[in-house]
C-alpha cells in the first residue's frame, strides 16, 4: 500500500510542474486581449476515452461539468461562433453539440454517463471524457504539447534573465585556520577597500561582509575543535556572513588590518585570588622587592645596562662580491629583468654576441662604432648579435648592476680588457679509451649551434659575472676553439662534433673519439737565466766515468782525513758523486751530516736543491716539497724544474707540463741520465695535456741518451699511450702485448691495464674477459696509481656489466687506498652519478626491491644530498611499502617531514607517511602528522587529498561526526565510497545503506553484469539495510538488482539477505559479521591512487600467509 502510493506520488509530480510551466507560459507569451476567440474544436477518440480539444487565440479559462448526461462547457470570456464537427469526429461519445447564445460555452449531448478531466495548456484545453470505471492517472497531454510549452517556458525565462542584470561572480574567500599552543586564529585575506562589520550575538561573533564574497570555510572543516562550537557560512548576493560560536571556556576577539581580518579564540581569563596569584607566581616577592627603591640608601633605585662584552652594535657585514672594473670606452647597456648568461667571440673580425634568454632583445643606441651587421636573430633559447671589430679597440664584456646581483651586460670597445679568466682545453679521457677534450668554463649554462658565413659553430654561454674566456685560439684536428671574452665558442671540422656543458665546464668529443694531435699553442716565456746550476753537467757525468768505486772510496777518505772546517765542500762532493752514481740514500745522509756541522752549508742554495733531488729520488716527495717551496728558493728556474717533476710523480699534470716548458733551456744543461728521468715525466705530463708533439720530442730525446731498461720500457710505454690516443689502436695494443709480457715490473702492470681496457674499447675483448684480466691484476698489483686505476677501471666495468654492488665497492675501496688522488676522486664522483641515475633514472627500472634496499643502506653515502637525495628517500619509501616493511617506509618520511622539508613540499610527503601510516593501523599517528604539517594555503588537489586522509583517520579513531564533517562537500567517487565507509564503520546503517546504494545507482540501469566492487556495494547495502532494519530500502534494493545479481556468483548471498526476516537467519548474521569486521582501507587507497596517482604510495606488499591464502583462492561466500 505504501509503496504504491509511493509511486503515485512520484508520478504526479511531472504532471504538477508542467502545469505550473505551462501557467508561467501563459502569463508571460499571452498578453490581455478585448476577447478570445475559439479557433478551433476537435475530438478524437482514444482506446478507452475520448479528448476534445479547444483552442483560443489567447488564454481562456474553460470549466466542465456533467449534468445528467450533458457535458456542460463554460469560457470565462464570450468567443464568437464557430463552426464545430465534435459530434461527427466522436460519434461513440457526443451525439449532439449546441453552442451556447451569448458565446460563452458549449453544450454537448452525451452517449453515456462518463468522468470529465480538464487540462489545460496556454491556448489550448483538453477535456477528457472517462469511463466510470477508469483507475489510475488521467491520460497525459501530447509530447509536442509538452515541447512546445517546454520551449516556451525557457525563452520566457531566458527573456526574464535578459532584462534583469546578471548579479556578478563572488568572489572566493578561504577561511584559513593557525593553531598554536594558547590560542586558535580564524583569518580572511580581504583588499583594503572591502567593508567588514563585527557583531556580537550572544557569546558568538558575526562577521559580515557586504558585497559579492563568497566564505570557503573547507579548510577549517574537522579542525575546529576545542576552540569552536560551531562554525557556519552563509552567502547570497547581498553578501557573504560568517557566524563563530566558541566552545565553553573560550572568547572570540577580532582585529581588521590591511590584510584582512582575523579571529582569535583564546581561553577565558580565571579570576584568581591575590593569594591564588602569589602561590602561582613565588618570584612575585622577589621581583616586587627587586624594584623598589630602599628608602635609607642613596643609590639610584636603577643602574645603567651595561654592553655585553664581545657584542657589536653593528650588524656584520657581507661579505662583497668583487666588482669587474670597466675598462674606459664607449658601450651599450643591454639591461635585462635577470642577468642571462652571454657568450663573446671573435671570428675574422667580426665579434658575435649571444645571450641565453627567452625575452625579446633589442639593440640600444650608442656610439657608431658599436653598429650592429643586423637585427637580432634567435636560435631557440639564444640570441645572437653580431658586430664589426673596431679598429684599434678591444669588444670586452662586463656586468652592471648592482655587484651582488648585476642585472645585465655591457659591451665595451676600449684599448684595454677587464680582468677575466684565461682558459685552456685540457685532455679528458675515459675509461673506454675514447678521448675528450674539456674547459674548465666556471658557471657553465646552455649550449646552441650556429650557422655563420658557412661555418658551424658550437656556443656554451657563461653566467658570470667575472668573464671568462679562450684567450687565444687553440687548433684541433677535428676543431678549433675561438678567442672568445666569456663563454666557449667551439669552430666545428667535424660532422658528428660533439659540443655539451658539463658541472665543471665544457666538454667536447665524438662518438668515435677525436683525432687530435695536440693544441698548437706557443713555448711560454722562459724563466730568467741562471749561470751555475746545482747538477752541473761536466763533473756529474765525470763521477760516473771509470773505477767509481775508488773514486767514491778517495773522496771518502778526503772527507775523513780533512779538518772540521774543510770538510763541508769535500763532503758536497761526495754527495754529488752518490747522486750521480744513483746512490740517493748514501747522498742524502752525507748532506744531513754536513747541514748539520756546518751551518753555513745549510743556507746555500745547492745543498738545499740537492738534498731535495735525493729525497725525491727515494720517494719522500713530502720532504722534496716542503724544500722547494721555501722562500729562499722559490723563484729559481732549477727548482722549477723539480717541482715540476714532483708534480708529475703526484699526478698534477697541468702544472708539471707548464714547469717542464718553463723550464726546456735548464733540461738541456743537464746530465743524460737526469735528462732521460725528468723528459719520461715530462713526455707523460705532455701526453695528459693532450701535446702529442711535445710528448714525442720529449720521447725521441729521452731515447736517443741510451736509457737502462726500467725508463726504455717507460718510454716505449708512453709511445704506445700516444698511439692509442692518436687511433692507432693494433700498434698499441701489440706494444702493450709486448711490455705486458717482457717489460719491468710497474712498466708491464700498466701495459697489461691499458691493453685489456683498449680492447675491450675496440671489441676487440669481451666484457667478462676483460673484467677476470684486471680482476687478476688488482690481486697481484698494489701500492700505487696503477692499483688505483685498475680499481676505476674495474669500476667501469661493472656499471656495464650491471653489477652495481661491486661498482660502488670498487668505489669505496679506492677512497680507502687513494682517497685523494684525482683517480679516486673522479671515480667517487661516478659512484654518486651511478646511485643517482639508479634511483631516479632509468637504469634502476629492473632493480628488485630487496636489492635496491641492500644497495642503499650498505652505500648510502654515495646519495646525493638536497632535493635529488630526498626524492630517492621518497622512491625508497614506496619500496619498503611493496615489501611489507611499512615502519621502515614510515621513519624514513618521519625525517623527511622533521628534519629535511618545510612548505608545500613538506605538506606533500605528510600526505605520503599519514598514508603508510593507516596502512600500518596507526591512525593517530597519521592523524598527528597530518596536523602537525598543516598549512591554510595549499595547492586545491594537495588540500583535498590530505582531506579525505585525514577522514580517514579520525574514522578508525570512531570520530565519525568529525570525519563526515572533514569531507562534508567534497565530491568525487573517492570522496563518496570514503564517506561509505566512515558510515560502515560507524554502524550507522541506515545511512550506510544508501550511501552504498548510491555507488551503484546507475549500474542496474546499463543492463550489463556488475563487477566485484559493484558487488560488494550492494551487498553491503543489503547488509545495512537488514541491520537497520529498513523494509522499504531492502524490497527497492531487490527491485533493482534482483536481475543483476542473478547472474553473478554472488546470486544465493544477495537472495539469502533480502528475503523476509532475513535479518533472523543464521546465514545472515554470518555474512554480516564477516562484512562488519573486513577492512575497507584496500578499496578507498585504490580510489585515492587513481584521483592522486603522483602522489600516493604503491600497494602494500603481502606477508607469506596472505600470499599463500591468496593462491588458495577466494573462499565460497556463505549462503
């Protein structure tokens, strides 16, 4: 019974609406009129009835009544005759039709006694004549009756919308929220020129804002507690009102600022007693007595503050940034917002000008020396501008603007240069044997091709602001670097060039590796002359000439036998002939003995220099250093020469080449067999320079002085080296072969290095091969730079053999044995790429968790540090969450979140760790990391996702008012199964019911099987309806997916809960207990991560016994 006047009820409600639409039509289209006039009268008959229909040409109002069997018509307005055939169109229902004399109705004659409905639509009227026995609705109106009226109510109200003004948008207003520990602070943003009026309305506070403001108080919802009852929002095109009712023991103040306006809850002052107060606050006594004056003294009652010892009253100053002086001469000023990084070069006279930069460039008026060849032409990000060098002037560029911060660039033609950085290329090769050449360009930033007069050129701008630049030009076989006042220009000879920044500069290279025959650069000036030097040539070679045992044996007797004063020149040189004869440690201790009983020995330059040359020579170069580097001695050509040496023997290969060049005019004065130990450093210092031609200079004279065999097989390693980096690979390697297998000891480990990494280069050696061949030489190989570049090496080989664990042990293992050497340094630099590229690129996609773990916590050192090293923290995260490992996952954020992140991003990665911890059943401390992390301003889709986490939280916690209130608004099917579930879980079943139902409202109507989750919905609704106990829910429910769920696996369970009385049954209350006790946070984190993909952590790995149950398959549900 109440089901079906359910339905009755709803289906009047269209017929109720039209009528009022087609009242609004009528009084809105039809205007008044003198009289109506019938325009037509038709009937027509139906199954079971008969209609007549009556048109006016305006709206008339038509009663009827039956009297007797006359159908009785009436008009309210008179309506001229009209010829009429209702008697001929129904003759089953009228047999005669009579029109009334004054116009003003119609009679009709009926066949049989019948019920009468009238409808009426605009100009038309329907009347319809029933049977006594008719049930149910009357017959509707026509569907093109409908339209038209359909149609004509919305021009009618489109009319009504035009002529009256469209109010304007309100503008948002979030209401934001701050706690902090004694209060609670309600604010608004709002522009000076907006109207705010404070009202007090009992022991709430009113805020009113006149105009079109709209409130958004989402950000407060679920927080409000304990400072606020009630929070309510109001808003219409008056305006927007805000209504604060504090919670007992608190009073609301508020304040309007420039800013905005702001309410405090703060906690109600206590009146307290003096004595209350006194206990409170014991130093009361104390204080009061420190401030009063003592009446019998005639001290002051208050002394002079007295400064602080050691403090300033000037705040430190910064420290300055040294400012570029401009060179005297006229510019032009190209200002911009920030200052981009630039690049000048010169190239056949003309001086080329490029700025990084995305804004439009213009050229500024200036001197006509300075005129541009052309209008500004942007190549992608860059700008290029090129000028005709004057003559006799220098193009230099310098920053203006302030010296911290300069805001542009200048460019200068004048007769001298600004201070600047001069650089050079310096040989970079790889592990593979691929050869590179760098610059060291400081603040390197992009890097663009140029198309000029024909020639390509490869540009690297510089950021500045002191410029740097290629002083001279440096040839290339494969390229040419261009003089250039900042930044790197880069002539290309070769097709496949390879121009790019790197952190530390420029590289250049080719896939294949350069061709390069060393720079041709001009023999630096040599150092001032020297007249004697301390190795002189004639008695050197002298002592080494004949019986040197007898000589040695005369001069140690002289020594011996010579008085206490002569024995400092006869001991001098013993000395020297020791050194001569290779006999470094016997020199050594004779010049000790002689510095040490004769005081005037110990200030000559020779015996310091010499006692240097023999500590190098044993190896102490630690001592030979802190000698050299004397203030005595630091000027003097020859020992330039040995610090170069020392250089060299210490891997500083830049500095030794630019001492043995230094220092050519000293070498050839020396003895041969000094000269064929200094030119192999020398020819290697080359050879890391990149000087080929030097290096076989160095070589060729080294070889022609007939060296013993340890430095022959050195030299003829060096030679291969130089063969290997100018291609000829089969010459090489058969050198290396050869020195592998006969040379001296140091000399065959490098060959047998070298060989196995250039074969491996030119696949020539398979990876495994070359890994056991070096594997074999670093167990048999230790000590020195050899062991230290087979273990990068190694390295090396590892990453391409993706063995990562050894590459970062190999890394760590020479920062144990070399850690300061540029090898180990370089390679610990390669370990922290490798760690970076594992956990935020694309090498780490086939890394398994387990592994990717273990590598972590066993290498974590080698993470970067800042943005880059949270992100792997935060990728790692979601590992251990795979895993299982939710405490873990959940400390590695907490530090995040404590120690490393402030601001939206930390807000961010507290959504992240309030997650994992509801997946490890911790609501509370989701719950308090999520308030801890709080912001008013957050991005909207950051906002939302913490909201429904937080829901989320206070529903485990059984706040269930306050989690529907944190969401209260919020739309989305996350939003709605959240809500579902708060409701489930807070038993409120009824609710819980609907709010299921409503998941799946549109599922019955696609006549299509419903899937697991739309399953599972309408159980639970089942399940909530029969525990609330709501017949009427649970018969609509069956009503709609009756059909549905008969054709599922789930058709016995759905028929076993929405039978009658189900609730009582045994099956029931089974069902029901497993439904109430599943957990629900599966189903709502699957919907947060399709609404938050980013942001959300992956699905929890399964223990053993889920796995295990999980392969079992699913259970047969009861029923």
């Amino acid at each position: 019974m109440g089901l079906g006047a359910g339905i009755a009820t709803r289906r009047r409600r269209p017929l109720a609406g039209l009528a009022a639409a087609s009242i609004l039509a009528g009084l809105v289209l039809c205007g008044p009129a003198d009289a109506g006039r019938l325009t037509s009268a038709a009937g027509t008959q139906a199954e079971r009835y008969g209609r007549i229909a009556l048109s006016f040409d305006t709206a008339v109002t038509v009663k009827a009544r039956i009297s007797g069997a006359v159908l009785v018509i009436t008009f309210s307005e008179r309506s001229p005759a009209f010829a009429e055939r209702l008697a001929a169109q129904m003759p089953d229902y009228v047999s005669v039709v009579r029109r009334d004399p004054d116009g003003a109705g119609l009679r009709l004659a009926l066949q049989r006694p019948y019920r009468v409905n009238v409808q009426s639509a605009g100009e038309t009227t329907f009347i319809d004549l029933l049977p006594l026995d008719w049930a149910g609705l009357p017959p509707p109106l026509p569907p093109e009756i409908v339209a038209e009226l359909f149609a004509r109510t919305q021009a009618a109200e489109a009319a009504l919308r035009a002529a009256r003004p469209k109010p304007p948008e309100p503008v948002r207003l979030p209401l934001e929220l701050a706690l902090r520990p004694n209060f609670m602070r309600l604010s608004l943003r709002l522009p000076e020129s907006a109207t705010a009026r404070f009202e007090r309305d009992g022991a709430a506070t009113r805020l009113d804002l006149p105009g079109a403001w709209r409130i958004d108080d989402t950000a407060t919802r679920g927080r409000l507690k304990p400072a606020v009852a009630a929070l309510s929002v109001e808003g219409d095109t008056a305006g927007a009102r805000l209504l604060v009712t504090p919670a007992d023991g608190y009073e609301v103040t508020h304040t309007r600022d420039a800013d905005g306006v702001t309410l405090d809850l703060i906690p109600k002052a206590r009146e307290t007693k003096p004595s209350e107060a006194r206990a409170a606050d014991p130093t009361a006594d104390v204080k009061t007595a420190a401030v009063e004056p003592n009446p019998s003294s005639g001290a002051p009652a208050t002394a002079p503050v007295q400064p602080v010892a050691g403090a300033s009253a000037k705040p430190p100053a910064a420290v300055a940034r040294a400012a570029v002086i401009r060179p005297a001469g006229p510019g032009l000023v190209f200002p911009f917002e920030r200052m981009p990084a630039a690049a000048l070069f010169e190239r056949a006279g003309i001086a080329t000008l490029v700025f990084e930069t995305p804004a439009p460039v213009s050229v500024p008026s200036g001197d006509p020396i300075l005129t541009p060849l052309g209008p500004p032409v942007r190549t992608g990000g860059f700008v290029t501008l090129r000028f005709p060098v004057p003559r006799e002037r220098l193009l230099d560029l310098v920053p203006v603007g302030p010296t911290e911060a300069p805001t542009g660039w200048e460019l200068v033609a004048g007769t001298d240069l600004a201070a600047s950085e001069s650089l050079s290329a310096v040989r970079n090769a790889g592990a593979n044997g691929r050869l590179g050449v760098g610059v060291k360009l400081p603040s390197p930033g992009g890097a663009t091709w140029l198309d000029l007069d024909g020639e390509r050129i490869g540009v690297v701008t510089g950021h500045g602001p002191k410029p740097a630049g290629i002083a001279k030009r440096q040839a290339f076989v494969d390229f040419e670097l261009l003089p250039s006042r900042q930044g790197i220009a880069v002539l290309a000879q070769a097709d496949d060039l390879l121009v790019r920044p790197d952190l530390d500069g420029v590289s250049i290279g080719r896939d294949s590796g350069l061709a390069v025959s060393g720079v041709a650069r001009a023999t630096d000036a040599p150092l001032a002359a020297v007249a004697d030097l301390a190795v002189d040539r004639g008695p050197w070679e002298a002592s080494r000439r004949g019986d040197v045992r007898e000589l040695l044996r005369h001069q140690l007797e002289a020594v011996t036998e010579a008085s206490r004063v002569a024995r400092g020149p006869l001991r001098l040189t013993l000395a020297r002939s020791f050194l001569a004869n290779g006999l470094s440690i016997e020199a050594y201790g004779v010049l000790k003995v002689a510095v040490a009983e004769d005081p005037v020995l110990a200030g000559q330059r020779d015996v310091s220099l010499l006692i240097a040359i023999a500590a190098a020579r044993m190896g102490h170069t630690g001592e030979a250093r802190r000698i050299l580097e004397s203030d005595g001695l630091k000027s003097d050509p020859e020992v330039r020469l040995w610090q170069g040496y020392l250089d060299a023997l210490a891997g500083q290969w830049a500095k030794a080449d630019g001492a043995f060049r230094e220092t050519a005019g000293i070498l050839e004065r020396y003895p041969d067999d000094l000269q064929i130990l200094l030119r192999s450093a020398a020819a290697e210092a080359a050879i890391e320079a990149g000087d080929w031609d030097s290096a076989s200079r160095h070589i060729t004279l080294a070889g022609a002085r007939f060296p013993e065999r340890p430095l022959r097989d050195r030299l003829a390693l060096l030679r291969a080296r130089i063969d290997e980096v100018t291609g000829r690979t089969t010459v090489a390697l058969e050198s290396y072969r050869r020195l592998a297998e006969a040379g001296d000891g140091p000399v065959a480990a490098d060959a047998a290095l070298r060989a196995a990494i250039l074969a491996h280069a030119s696949a020539k050696l398979p990876l495994t091969e070359a890994i056991d061949r070096i594997e074999t030489l670093s167990l048999t190989w230790h000590g020195d730079e050899i062991e230290t570049r087979a273990i990068a090496a190694l390295a090396n080989l590892y990453k391409e053999a993706g063995r990562w664990r050894q590459a970062f042990t190999a890394a760590r293992r020479a920062d144990a044995l070399r850690g300061q050497s540029p090898i180990a340094r370089a390679l610990h630099d390669s370990a922290l790429a490798l760690f970076d590229e594992l956990y935020l690129g694309e090498r780490g996609a086939n890394l398994s968790g387990v592994e990717a773990l273990a590598l972590y916590f066993d290498f974590k050192d080698y993470a970067p540090i800042g943005r880059r090293g949270d992100e792997i923290v935060r990728r790692l995260s979601d590992r251990l969450v795979e895993l299982d490992l939710l405490d873990s996952a959940g400390d590695l954020l907490q530090h995040q979140v404590d120690h490393r992140l402030a601001g939206p991003a930390r807000a961010e990665v507290a959504a992240r760790l309030a997650t994992i911890r509801l997946m490890d059943e911790k609501p509370l401390a989701a719950l308090q990391v999520l308030d801890a992390t709080y912001l008013p301003e957050l991005p909207e889709d950051l906002r939302r996702a913490r909201a429904l986490l937080r829901a989320r939280a206070l529903s485990d916690l059984s706040r269930t008012d306050l989690a529907l209130e944190t969401i209260e608004g919020e739309p989305g099917a996350d939003a709605a199964r959240l809500r579902a579930d708060i409701l489930w879980t807070g038993r409120r079943w009824r609710e819980a019911g609907e709010a299921h139902e409503t998941l799946v409202s549109e599922a019955w109507r696609q006549r299509a099987p419903l899937d697991d989750k739309e399953r599972t919905d309408v159980l639970r609704a089942a399940i909530a309806y029969g525990l609330a106990g709501e017949t009427l829910s649970l018969e609509r429910l069956r009503a709609k997916f009756a059909d549905p769920m008969a054709d599922s696996i789930d058709a016995r369970t759905f028929a076993l809960l929405t039978q009658p009385n189900a609730v009582r049954t045994a099956g029931f209350r089974e069902i029901a207990q497993k439904a109430t006790s599943a957990e629900t946070l599966r189903s709502f984190l699957t919907e947060y991560r399709k609404r938050y993909p980013d942001a959300a952590v992956p699905e929890r790995g399964k223990r053993e016994g889920e796995a295990r149950a999980d392969a079992q398959g699913p259970a047969t549900p009861p029923g």
